[in-house]
C-alpha cells in the first residue's frame, strides 16, 4: 500500500513538468512563473537541529536521496524554469538588474551604523578568531564575523561578494554588510555571557570583550573591519536538509533533492567555489505575514566560498575532493604516493602577497570535477537539464556586473580585486560551456513578427564557431490526446529565425499547439542532435510558447 | 502522421493515474463526480489549472502534518556534540579534573590516570597535574605551568615542570652494541624532577632556550626478573645499586626551524643542538656533559602528497675524568620512536647514532601510509662514531592524524629480532 506522501510525491513528479498527465499536457495557466507555496501554516513548525558529524559521515557513506540518479527534477514548469517560491526568486537572468540593485544585492539598508553604539548580546571565544552579536542602534541584529587575524579582508570580501551572487541569481540569503567600527563604541549588555570553546559560558565583561578582539587587526583609523550579517526576518526553525521534505510543512510537496534550483546550485556552487554547500549552512524561518504562517527557506554563512575557508584559506583539497572521499582514499591507498591527488598539481597565486583573497584559481579548476564537503543528495542528481539551467543563470552576468559586484568586496588592493574577477570570469566561463554544452543549446525562445526565434547560447557565448545548422520538424499537437500529427517535410536551415507555418490552427481550438522539433547540427557536437521541442499556444492572432521539452 | 510519444511509458502513467484516484479527492472533485459519475479523476485532473493542482496537493499534505524530527542516531550525535563530547571529557573532564592516558616512557604499557587542568582557555597560563598508573605497575605524578598557554601565539614561552615517577621494571639488556636480547633484565628507577624552561621566539625561524633543573634518582632491582644484578655484576652498569643521587641539571638549545608547518610538515627541516650538564651534588662519581644534534628533513618527492622524511640524531654524553655516566640516565634506542623493529630500551650506551628514513604518502586529510627504515648504534668510545655496526629495521606504518598534531600511530616493524607492532600517539620524528 502506498502512502498519501508518496502519492503526492509521485503526483508533484509529474505536475511542474507537466508531462506525462493522461489527457492533458499543458494547463490554461501554463507556463507557470511562480509557485505559490505559502499556504498558511498557523503552527509554528518544529525546531529542528542537525547533527554536523552524522551530516557529513551520512552522506559520505549513504544517499539519503530518494529518487533515481538521472532522473529529472520534478518542480520545473513547462519552460523548463524554476518558478518563483519560498525558495527562489527569478531576479537578474529574468528581468535584469541595474549595477546599484546588483552592488545592493539583499541590503535593504545602509547596515548598523558605524557611529552609532552596537550592543554586545552574544559572543563566543573559540580560538583565535572570536565571534559575537550585536544590536545597533535601531535594534537591528546582526552576527559580526571577523577575518582570520593574520589573512584581513578574506572572509569578509567573499562572505559579501558571495551573498550578491547569490542573491542576483536568485537565491534568499541574509543582508551581510562591511563595516568599518571603532572598538572602543561597543557596548556590553548587562548579563552578557560568552562561550569558550569548550562550550562554557561566563560573564561577558568589558576587559574580556577588548581581550577577544586584541589580535583583530585595525585600520589606520583604529577601527576594524567586520562582516555584519542582519538577522534574517522570521523564527528560525533549523536548517532544511537536501534531501526528502519537511513533515510538517504542507507547503514543502517536493523532495529537495528533485528540486531545480538545489540542484542547479552544485554548478553555481562549483563557480563560487562555495564547498560548505550542506544542510548546516542553510535556514528555514518561519514568517508570520499579514496574519498568514510559512516557511521561507534560505542559504547562509558564505565565509567559506572562493579562496576563503572562513577562518583561514581554503584547504587546497577541499573543492577537488569530497572532505572523505572514498574513492579517491582507496586510490591513494593502493597508489603507494604515484596516484597524486589532482589538487596536488594546482598552483596557486602568490602568497602571502595574495593571501586576502585565498587560494582562489581558474587554470585547473574543472567544474564537472569539483567536489563541496560531501555527496550532497541534490547535487549528485544534477543532470544536465539541470545544468543547462544553472549555467545560463551564471551566464547571464556581463564582465563588467562581476566587476561591480567584486567591487563590493572592497579589497584594499587594486590587484586583488583584479585577480579574483579574472578568476571568476574563467571559471564562470567554464561552468558555463559545460553546462550549456551539454545540452541542446537552444534557448531564449520567442515568438516576433517574422516567427519563432531562438538563440545558440553556445554561440552566444562563443563556446563554439557559428558553424551550427538546425534540422527543423513541424507538427500540431493535441494537448487532449498527447499526440502530434507532423506537418510537411523536415527541413535544414542555417538561421535562427522560423516561419510559422500558416492556415494550420484557427482561434477556438484550444487544445490543438503548434509542436516544433529542432536539433542543432554541430560537427563538434553530435549530443546536440537530440531535439529541443517547443510548443506554441495560439493566443488570438498570436502564438505563445507554453512549452520546452528539452533531453538530457 | 507521427506520434508524438510521451516520455512516460503507459504503465507508469497507468499507475500514476490509478494513484491520484485512490487519494483523498478534494471537494471540487468530489461536486465533480456526483454531476458527472462517468468522469474519471484524470480528466478532472486535466481539467485543473496547474496552480490549483499543486494547492490541492499542499491542502492534502496538511490534512496529514507530522512534527518534523531527526532520527534517533542524529538526535543522539547531536546530543554528543553539543557536549562536545569526546573532546571536553578527555580535554576538559569535569570543571577540569579529567581522564589522562599515556604520558609515560616508552613500553610502560597502558596508562591511565587522573588529572586536574586550569586555564584551557585562559590568555595567560596554564597549569596542570595529574597521577598516572600503567599496566607494568608505574607510577607517575607531575605537574607544569606554562606560560602563555599553548593555544595563544607568543615570543617567549616559560614553563615549570615537578615531576615523580617510580618506573618498577624497566628494562635493560647491558651496555654497548653488542648486547643480546636474552640478557634481558629489570630494574627499578624512581626519580623526582624540579625544572623549567624559557624558550624565546619558540617556532621562529631561530629559537633559544635556557633550562635548568633539579633532579634525584634511585635504581633497584626490579619487580620483575631477573634484576639486572643477577644479570650483570654491578660493578660494570655505573649507577645501578648507587646510592639516592641528586643532580643540578643546567643547559639549554639552539633550535633552526624552516620547516613549511609545525605540525605533519611536508617540505623543510628543523635542526636542533641541545647541551645539558648534570652534576652530581651527592655522590659525587656521576657528572658528566650530554650534547644531542638532532636534524630533520622533509623532501616532497614532486607534489606534496609524497614525502621523503629523514631523521639523523647523535647523543653524547662525556663523564668528567674518574666520573661516570649513570645507566639510568643513558639514551636508548629501540622502541616507537627510535629503531622499531627493536623492543624498548633494547640498546644503551653512553652515545648513540640514530638514522631514520620513511617515505610516507598521502592517503586521506587526516591519514597517511609510510614505509621506513631505521638504523642505529650505540657506543661508548668516540671512535666508534660511524655509519658501520648499525642495527636495522623496516616497516609499515599507518598514521591518523588531526589537526593539533595528535597523531595516533601503527607501525608494524621487523627486525633481526622479529616482528614488533607499536601503537602510539605523536609523530615517529
């Protein structure tokens, strides 16, 4: 007997992507551009803590992913896009954002204040690099994170470079600001307790306070430079898990390892090089909006992306191989030291001189070989549709939107700043020719005056020459019937422009589409002979594209 | 006229379609079917728009909410971090009294104890004390301070040491090269050290330090046997049967350190020299002048994942005329972190010279495998200082190691003397 929960689950396979529905392939509200998933939830939803040790071993050495490897992701609608929803938000690649709204990225503020009196509530000792809360002078919260004491501005710059990326693509993440303040402002707020880092907690007092920050490195002005990262909106509830659904949230229909943009993130995060992809550094809130209860669900913490590794630079492996990675352990264990670990090989920039931004680097990076800590469920079931979607969102930043958002990192070197955006532009290139080579490349479909356009993204982005020819196939599909009746010949052309054919649907026949066939003819590239298939809608003298079916 | 296929096969679908009928219909489709009984679920499926589809679906998983959870395991894992368990209870223990193992001479056997530490995370000192037993029957009572604590940075680095030990059953096999491990004999060493040290620019490039100290020591025969008397006459093992002796003990090191990490380095070398004079206060017959040159290197073989490793160390130790060198107070070789394909003690002189060569490959982070091979001497004339004579052994080892250099190490070592398996904490070198 199967359960209502994997009924669900096997319904939501088929409804986003709209496939496979008896009787009906699209909908009259297709394609769908955002999922409302904030049915109210009144109940505060349970507050969930995962265990860091039984994350990264249990991936390690199980996939607790229930679907196939190679199977689609399931909260796709019929364009093949993520719509809008507690999770994503289509921003930049949809409509695009100016230089200020991409260097603003999240920030609905100017951030604290560094004139105003910040009140310690919170802090913590552990080694050398302390950690505390304040509460600036509006009341606001933020978490303050500091930069390695020896490696000023790494964690900082990729901590906010990172969340601007993040957000522009589409992702919810925290306002993080740099903010340059003066220690001798902080205050302690009475009761104040700090943890050592055995997990002890005492009275924060004054003397303690100036003793955590003494090796924090300052300014010229006396002040330091720290990361202040606004407390997200909503009751924390715990981090959401890349795998299965939340039980008690009926908004949450789709397992996480099937959603599109979990997915996509392996490839964004392999740009970013944003290792510290797991559960522990996500969150989900509960908000209370107008009256109306869900759960928004949100990425955190990106102090271990590009070079950084947070607390220091990156670790070299890290990003070449799992944290454990088992199969690259058994080769090295029978290799007797002559099975060299590709990170091995990597030569990085120039340290100390470009110690701030960290071992950062474009020459060996491979973005199908990249590794985060462990085998996180979504990414392994990255398929290439998923990919294709992925790059294109990493695709749609111009040179010149990375120099401004790098630009925000604010890296008190000019060279620095220039290394890290040169390498984020060959490694955006990277990720974006695997990713969109995989595929049929065709996209940006539309419907003008002359026809039905499209667009070579491998062209476009000069991955490949302009030698790309498409064979072109016809017909009229029957949404009622799931069946399609070809019309005329196929032909070859070299444009990407297509006369629709005319005096074939007339207004009325609601069920009956336009079905187009293309497959890109590339000597290189015999995979993209498989066809992207689009289909078109007729609305009153026009056409819409409603659909894409696009094979892996 | 081609057909456009879906990329469902039509079991699949069957089923599905079978699955969506068998759920909870909703009110919609419940008013739906009475009009119009002949209607089956997938046409009124159809018939939805996607967003009312996928509310129905979210309206059905509310009717059918559970609290979200984590397993029992993750719930007890988590439990164990939060306590931070192991580390506090083996670091930390209990408002600082805690569990201590090892700490002892080599082939002391299992060693546990208990321990008081203040000031773990304290800026400027740290101060412990602990009582340690081992499964030979050995007693240990120690005590230090340092200041700053070992966590902190810093230029100088002082630190006190008091310290009690009654080894009962030491082993010993005779004095020079050439001694036979059938002589193997026991003796008992009960010491009491009072020390220090002030180390400046500890880990720099170049270091300095000054020790000073005070120690007594008493042998006897052991608890096991036979003694070392019913072995050896005494009169040819100086200090054994002596009366209590007291030394002052003065000196201190030069230390060049270009090693790329402190802890499991991979490319560099560190050199040390060290002096130290002991001066008999009581008897009067055991001053002597101990010099130590200890060098080693790390060689990366191409990339950093294999390393050359290379230890040379020679320890000479030159009594003043009509005094001798006590044979408790000789260096040894033999045992985990010397020849290991040789017992513990195995060899004793008042000199020695120690080779050692691993090639060690990266197997994991926090994991290494080696192949070694040591060589070593001991011997009591000058002359004597060369490379022929060494006594060898080779091996196999497994490393795991964390960072903070806590290392726990299996070597499996063979020698002329067979087979020896050692489990121990810390680097080989």
């Amino acid at each position: 007997m199967m359960s209502k929960k994997t009924c669900a689950f096997l319904l939501a396979t088929l409804i986003l992507g709209a496939r496979q529905l008896p009787g009906q392939k699209f909908r009259t509200d297709d394609p769908i551009h955002a999922d409302d998933d904030r049915l109210d939830t009144p109940q505060e939803p349970a507050h969930i803590r995962l265990s860091d040790a039984y994350d990264r071993f249990g991936h390690i050495f199980h996939d607790f992913g229930r679907s196939a490897i190679g199977s689609e992701a399931v909260n796709v609608n019929t364009l093949d896009e993520v719509p809008n929803s507690t999770w994503f938000t289509n921003r930049h690649s949809i409509k695009r954002m100016s230089v200020e709204e991409l260097q603003r990225g999240p920030n609905r503020s100017a951030g604290p204040h560094p004139n105003e009196t910040w009140t310690v509530f919170k802090g913590k000792s552990q080694g050398l690099t302390p950690g505390f809360e304040v509460r600036d002078g509006k009341g606001d919260r933020y978490v303050i994170k500091l930069d390695p004491v020896d490696i000023p501005e790494l964690s900082s710059a990729a901590e906010v470079i990172a969340t601007k990326i993040f957000y522009a693509i589409g992702y919810h993440v925290p306002e993080n600001y740099i903010v340059r303040y003066h220690p001798d402002r902080f205050e302690i707020e009475p009761g104040t307790q700090v943890e050592d880092q055995f997990g002890d907690q005492s009275p924060l007092t004054r003397w303690r306070f100036r003793r955590m920050i003494r090796r924090v490195p300052r300014l010229s002005d006396g002040s330091m430079r720290l990361t202040a990262s606004k407390y997200i909106p909503g009751i924390p509830i715990g981090p959401f898990r890349y795998h299965e659904t939340r039980s008690d949230d009926p908004n949450d229909i789709f397992p996480h390892e099937d959603r599109r943009e979990l997915r996509g993130l392996r490839l964004i995060a392999a740009w970013t090089n944003h290792d510290d992809t797991r559960a522990h550094n996500t969150q989900d809130t509960w908000v209370n909006e107008n009256g109306k209860g869900y759960i928004q669900h949100y990425l955190l913490d990106f102090g271990s992306t590009f070079g950084s590794g947070s607390v220091d630079m990156q670790l070299p492996n890290l990003s070449f191989q799992y944290w454990l990675d088992l199969e690259q352990v058994k080769k090295n264990m029978v290799g007797f030291g002559f099975v060299v670990p590709p990170y091995r090989h990597v030569k990085w920039p120039e340290f100390p001189e470009y110690q701030a931004v960290g071992r950062w680097e474009g020459t060996y990076f491979d973005p199908e070989g990249w590794r985060n800590d462990y085998p996180n469920p979504a990414f392994v079931r990255m398929t290439p549709r998923d990919a294709f979607w992925a790059a294109k969102l990493i695709m749609s930043f111009t040179p010149e939107e990375l120099q401004a958002i790098v630009e925000t990192g604010e890296y008190s070197r000019p060279e620095w700043s220039q290394y890290f955006l040169k390498v984020l532009i060959e490694r955006q290139q990277k990720c974006g020719r695997f990713g969109i080579n995989g595929v049929n490349p065709l996209d940006e479909l539309r419907v003008t005056e002359t026809g039905l356009e499209f667009t070579n993204l491998s062209e476009k982005y000069g991955f490949v020459d302009d030698r790309t020819s498409y064979r072109v196939s016809w017909s009229i599909y029957n949404n009622a019937a799931d069946t399609g009746e070809a019309i005329g010949e196929a032909a070859t052309q070299k444009e990407t422009r297509l006369s629709l054919p005319t005096g074939v649907l007339t207004t009325g026949e609601e069920n009956l589409f336009l079905g187009v066939d293309i497959r890109s003819l590339h000597d290189d590239h015999p995979e993209w002979n498989k066809p992207v298939r689009v289909y078109l809608r007729r609305r009153g003298q026009s056409y819409q594209v409603v659909g894409i079916d696009r094979e892996s | 006229m081609r057909q456009i296929t879906s990329s469902l096969s039509p079991g699949i679908a069957v089923f599905i379609v079978s699955l969506v009928s068998s759920s909870a219909p909703s009110p919609a489709a419940q008013a739906q079917a009475t009009a119009d009984p002949g209607a089956s679920a997938e046409q009124e499926t159809g018939r939805k728009t996607r967003a009312e589809t996928l509310q129905e679906m979210r309206e059905e998983k509310s009717r059918e909410l559970s609290p979200e959870s984590v397993s029992r395991w993750e719930a007890r894992i988590r439990g164990w971090e939060e306590t931070q368990f192991p580390r506090n209870w083996l670091v930390k223990g209990w408002n600082g009294f805690r569990p201590v193992f090892g700490g002892m001479p080599s082939g002391s056997g299992f060693v546990l104890g208990a321990g008081y530490i203040h000031g773990l995370a304290a800026q400027y000192f740290q101060a412990q004390a602990n009582a340690r037993f081992s499964t030979r029957g050995y007693t240990m009572l120690d005590g230090e301070a340092v200041f700053p604590p070992p966590q902190v940075g810093r230029r100088v680095e002082l630190k006190f040491r008091a310290q009690y030990r009654d080894l009962t059953s030491l082993r010993f096999y005779g004095l020079g090269n050439d001694s036979s491990v059938e002589s193997q004999s026991f003796y008992q060493l009960e010491d009491t050290l009072f020390g220090g040290y002030a180390w400046l620019n500890p880990r720099g490039l170049l270091s300095f330090a000054a020790e000073g100290g005070f120690l007594r020591a008493e042998t006897s025969s052991g608890s096991e046997q036979p003694s070392v008397g019913d072995e050896f006459p005494a009169v040819e093992i100086p200090g054994f049967d002596a009366p209590r002796t007291d030394y002052s003990v003065v000196g201190g090191w030069v230390e060049f350190d270009v090693r790329d990490k402190w802890e499991d380095p991979q490319v560099g070398l560190v050199a040390r020299i060290t002096g130290l004079r002991y001066d008999d206060t009581v008897v009067n017959a055991f001053d002597f002048t101990r010099v130590v040159a200890d060098v080693k290197g790390y060689v990366p073989l191409g990339p950093k994942s294999r390393i050359l490793a290379l230890r040379l160390r020679t320890s000479h130790s030159t009594a003043d005329i009509g005094d001798a060198v006590p044979f408790y107070l000789m260096e040894t070789l033999g045992g985990a972190k010397s020849i290991r394909g040789f017992n513990e003690f195995r060899f004793q002189d008042t000199r020695n010279l120690l080779v050692n060569v691993e090639y060690r490959w990266e197997v994991w982070t926090f994991a290494d495998f080696a192949f070694f091979f040591d060589a070593g001497k001991v011997f009591a004339d000058e002359e004597d200082f060369d490379f022929k004579d060494m006594h060898t052994g080779y091996g196999f080892g497994i490393r795991g190691h964390a960072p903070g250099d806590v290392t726990l190490r299996f070597d499996f070592a063979h020698s002329t003397e067979g087979f020896k398996l050692h489990i121990s904490g810390g680097p080989s070198f």
